[in-house]
C-alpha cells in the first residue's frame, strides 16, 4: 500500500524544484510541469519497476520516455530525487555546459534519458520501438511515455497510434497529460481535437481517464488500472486531466505560464504555497 | 592502367537485399523495417526467412524513424527501408532528434537516389539528401557504386556503432568491385594511379569515372581515380596526397553540387591544400521524368562530362 502521504509530500518538494530551477535562469517552462508533478512521482516511486543505478538498455526493468520535452524541469527533479543523479545539479539547469540542458536528450550522458525530446510528437513511435524491442528480448517489463495534449496536433503521433493498435503492442501505457493548454491559448481556441477518448479508441486502444490528475491516489488508483490492462493485445491510453500550473494558485489554469518563469516576488509567493518538505537542494 | 571488368549489370538495391539477407542469418541484433517498400529494397528475403525481425509500418516514414531509434534501447539493430527521398527530407527531424542527437545505431537505408531513379520524375529523384544527412553531427554518410560494394557496406555498417545514411540506386550499373571484398568504412578506394588529375567519384559516377579515365589515357592524359563511398568521414588524407600529386581534381556525384561529396572535397582542399577544382553534379535543380541513361546524359554525369572537366581542370593548373 503507498503510503499517500509521504508521495504527496515529494509532490510538494517537486514543485519547489520546478520554480526554483525555472527562476534561477529565468527560462524554462514550469506550468506543464507543475501539473505534471503528481503524475512523475507515482510513475518512478510507486509504479515502474526499476534497476538501480542507469543503463541506456534497460533490460530487465521498466522503461519512460518522456515526448512533450519541454517540461523537463519535473523531469529532471524526480530523476534527480528518485536517485538518478545529484539533486544539487538541479542548480545547472539549462546553464552552460550543464547535462540539464533545456530539453532532455542523451548527447549529455545524463542518467534517465534514454532519447531526446523537445520537437514533439516523436516520443509515442520511440515508445512502440522500445517495446517492440522488449518483446523480441522476452523482456516482461513495461514502456510507459507522456504526451502532451497539444502535441497531439503533430501528426507522427496518428502513425505510431495507427501502428501500435495494429501490431497488438500492449506492453505499453500512453498517458496524455490532459490540461487543455498550448502556446498560443487554450487547445479548444487553437485547434481543438474533439473526443480523444473517442479517438483512441476508434483507433483500436484500451482507453481510461484520470479525471483528477493531481490527486496523487486518484492517478496511483488510475495507473495501477492501466497497468492491469497491459498484456491483453491492445495499448494502453490514459487520458490524464490535470491543471496546468497546479499548486501555484496564480500559475494554475492559464497557458501564460508554458513557458515564463517567476521574477523574484512571485517565487517567492509560489514557495509560500508550497513549503519544504524533503529540504531544497 | 588497370582493367575494370564488368561482371553483369546488377542493381545496388539488390546488393542491399543480399547483404541484409546475410546479416539476418550471421547477426540475431539485427531488425529491419520498411515503409511500404519491401519489394523496391529487396527486403523480401529478411521479411520471409525472419519474420518477427521484420516491422512492417505502412506508408509512415517518420513512425518508422521514431520506432528504430527506439528498437536499439534493449540491443537491436535497426535498418530501416525507404526510398531516398522518404528516408532524408521527410523525416528530417525525426532523424535529427531521435537519431542522431541522441546518439542511436540506426542504419537509414534509402535506395532510389537520384535521378536515375527514372521515370517517376522530380517528386521522387532525390538529389540533396546526401547534404542533408552529411550536415547532421554523427551521422556516416555512405554512397556506394556498385552491387558488390553495396552488399560489403550493408554487412560493415551492422558492426559500426553509431548512426548510418547508406544510398543506393534502383538501375542496373555495371558491377566491377571485388565481390565479398572488403569496405572500410572512412576509406578511399584508389582505383587507378595516375599524374596529371584526380577523379574524385561516388556512387553510381564511379564507374563513369573508370570509362572517363580510360578515354583520357587514349588521349595522352594520366587520371587517377578514387571511389569515395564514405562522404562522411571523409578520407582527407587519401584526398589531400592525390590532389598534391596531380595537381587538379575533379569530383562526380549524382547530387547536387550544393551539399554533395564536392563541397567536402573543396573544404579539404581549401583548408589544407588548395587546388584547382571542377564539379561534375546537378546544377543547382531537381530532376525529370525519363530513363536513367537519358536523365544521366541530360544532366551531365557521364564520362563524357567527367572528361571535359577533367581537361578544364587541368587547364587551371
């Protein structure tokens, strides 16, 4: 039984890590990311199985690829928090000569990134790769991979959607972190995609709905049911409602904060909503 | 000077389809994919003889780039199969992102390269993807000429580490390399010896070239030939003591002078031994519909065009 309480609590350090690496360089892109927080720390604390230390092939444990690359800054702190690398090199982020560059990638050899992200739409087809690969390994792990809503408007991800109900790839869990944001607005004001759960499903995926996503037992409760549909012939879609910018009372339901970090003052009240819990790095 | 003999026209796609039919028995690592094409990359042997190696995708290039950079997490090596064209510039960023940036053993295998391609006209000659793959940090860029060195290639990029762009052709050429010889990824072939120019050719212009050599020595003139199959890593070395030795050069590619071997050839020389240089390659346009003797005739890469650069060459001397 997870113990709600603790993983809440590392939700709250997350999103300290979030505005602190986003203020500290004045750049990054922390309203996805705050909304994703609940989402991060129940997929690497409670529901990946997972190897100690990084090995790029990950033979023999669970696997995420991360396709909406721009909210690294969750990313990188439930990485770092879950043991992958120094919680003190959150500091680096998107600084020079820093593995934490501003997108995810491997060219920097920092432990957890298995691809690079950040131009959308590619993570579901790398996902379907590595699962492919799992199968012709006898590997019994899963592949799970984020996509944002509005990276769904790219069209790559229609051919791996295509492809994935087709070959029967059912060792793998698409969430799509549902907070109705892009850019530009609200996914409904620049192209709105209609009934995704409808889609999904005509495509041929076994489809649930998280519908609060930032409830930490509702999204443990929702993963723990995808999961249990895995290994029956179909994908696996979660369709993940979440706020974007959720915890940070003037962050949450605007797209004004995709990509702008907090000056001083309003980091200052984001971290009076949110007090340390596990320390700062 | 050394003979050439033509050994029986065969296609290089062909030369692909053995040299994958080889891995799939000598190496379990290695996958293919295919967009659709399987019979026009002679695939069809992999497909048959191991089917759960073999990922069908459909006509979506981009799923397919995405999912190889995603097979090699776990040890597979992935070839993927498409036509030139829906290989480089329909994918681009695909291959930039989730291939070469992040460092991953795809080998992108694109038969149907240039305008020898035929009758299918412009939309389908690419003529630039040498270019655009050359640009991309990490990726070795391989043009082969014939089927011999095409199966060879197939079989030494399975043991090179890193991402891999390997051209071929749909028209049967001449094969004249050894066969089951050896490719050395990175390295010239010196096809002649020679003092007065240096024919510096790839792909299917290496045989040209060969024919190119032969007319010039009937006329007195001493052409030294090399076949770079690898455009990236170039071999500046080979390049560099061969334009140091004749003193001109000229490069031959079915490409467009913008991106092609050419202009890396021109940077070597320029950065370490300036030299009189002539380009033998598209000028600068797309291609047509019409045979590929015809394409190549009208749009000069041939021997005869491979000559009448090679004296202007050495006229600048």
């Amino acid at each position: 039984m997870a113990d709600i309480k603790k993983l809440e609590a590392l939700v709250v350090q997350v999103r300290r890590d979030i505005l602190r690496q986003v203020h500290r360089v004045n750049s990054g892109h922390p309203g996805g990311s705050l909304g994703c927080a609940e989402f991060f720390v129940a997929l690497y604390q409670e529901m990946m199985a997972r190897k100690d230390g990084f090995s790029m092939d990950g033979i023999g444990e669970d696997l995420f690829f991360l396709s909406n690359g721009h909210i690294s800054p969750v990313f990188y702190s439930v990485l770092a928090r879950s043991g992958y690398f120094p919680v003190d090199e959150l500091n680096t982020f998107r600084h020079i000569n820093s593995r934490l560059q501003g997108h995810p990638t491997t060219h920097e050899g920092l432990p957890g990134i298995r691809v690079a992200s950040g131009s959308l739409g590619q993570g579901i087809s790398v996902a379907i790769g590595a699962a492919e690969t799992k199968k012709l390994n006898n590997d019994n792990h899963l592949i799970y991979t984020l996509c944002g809503d509005g990276e769904l408007q790219e069209g790559q991800n229609w051919e791996a959607i295509m492809y994935a109900a087709a070959n029967q790839i059912d060792n793998l869990i698409v969430t799509i972190d549902l907070n109705g944001q892009q850019i530009d607005g609200s996914t409904e004001n620049v192209l709105p995609m209609g009934n995704l759960a409808g889609k999904f499903s005509a495509f041929g995926w076994d489809v649930l709905s998280i519908e609060n996503g930032n409830d930490m037992a509702a999204v443990l409760e929702g993963l723990k049911e995808a999961k249990s549909r895995t290994g029956n012939k179909t994908p696996v879609c979660v369709l993940l409602h979440t706020v974007m910018g959720n915890g940070v009372d003037f962050m949450m339901h605007t797209h004004a904060w995709h990509g702008k970090a907090p000056n001083d003052e309003q980091l200052e009240s984001a971290l009076a909503q949110n007090p340390e819990t596990l320390g700062d790095y | 000077m050394k003979k050439y003999t033509d050994t029986g026209k065969k296609d290089t796609r062909s030369g692909f389809g053995a040299g994958l039919t080889a891995l799939g028995k000598s190496n379990e690592n290695v996958v293919a994919l295919c967009a659709d094409l399987t019979g026009s990359l002679k695939m069809d042997a992999f497909k048959e003889n191991h089917p759960e190696r073999f990922f069908q995708v459909g006509i979506a290039e981009a799923n397919m780039m995405g999912m190889a950079a995603g097979m090699t997490i776990g040890g597979k090596i992935p070839f993927t199969g498409t036509f030139a064209n829906f290989s480089t510039g329909r994918v681009y960023d695909q291959i930039r992102q989730s291939i070469a940036y992040s460092g991953k053993n795809v080998k992108i295998c694109a038969s149907h390269a240039g305008v020898t391609l035929g009758e299918d006209g412009a939309t389908h000659q690419i003529l630039e993807d040498i270019g655009l793959m050359k640009m991309l940090p990490g990726m070795t860029v391989i043009n082969t000429c014939d089927y011999n060195q095409t199966k060879a290639a197939t079989l030494a990029i399975a043991e090179h580490d890193g991402p891999v762009y390997l051209r071929f052709g749909r028209p049967k050429v001449a094969n004249f390399t050894q066969e089951d010889g050896t490719f050395e990824i990175g390295k010239a072939v010196h096809l002649q010896e020679g003092s007065d120019v240096t024919l510096i050719a790839t792909g299917h212009l290496v045989w040209e070239a060969l024919q190119a050599a032969e007319q010039l020595h009937g006329e007195g003139i001493s052409a030294e030939v090399l076949n770079i199959h690898t455009i990236k890593p170039l071999d500046d070395a080979s390049i560099i003591a061969a334009a140091k030795k004749t003193g001109c050069v000229v490069t031959a590619e079915e490409h467009n002078y913008l991106g092609g071997l050419g202009e890396s050839v021109a940077r070597v020389l320029a950065l370490q031994h300036p030299t009189p240089q002539e380009f033998v390659a598209t000028d600068d346009t797309f291609g047509e519909s019409g045979t590929p003797d015809e394409l190549m005739d009208k749009y000069g890469l041939n021997a005869e065009a491979i000559v009448k650069a090679a004296k202007k060459a050495i006229a600048r001397k």
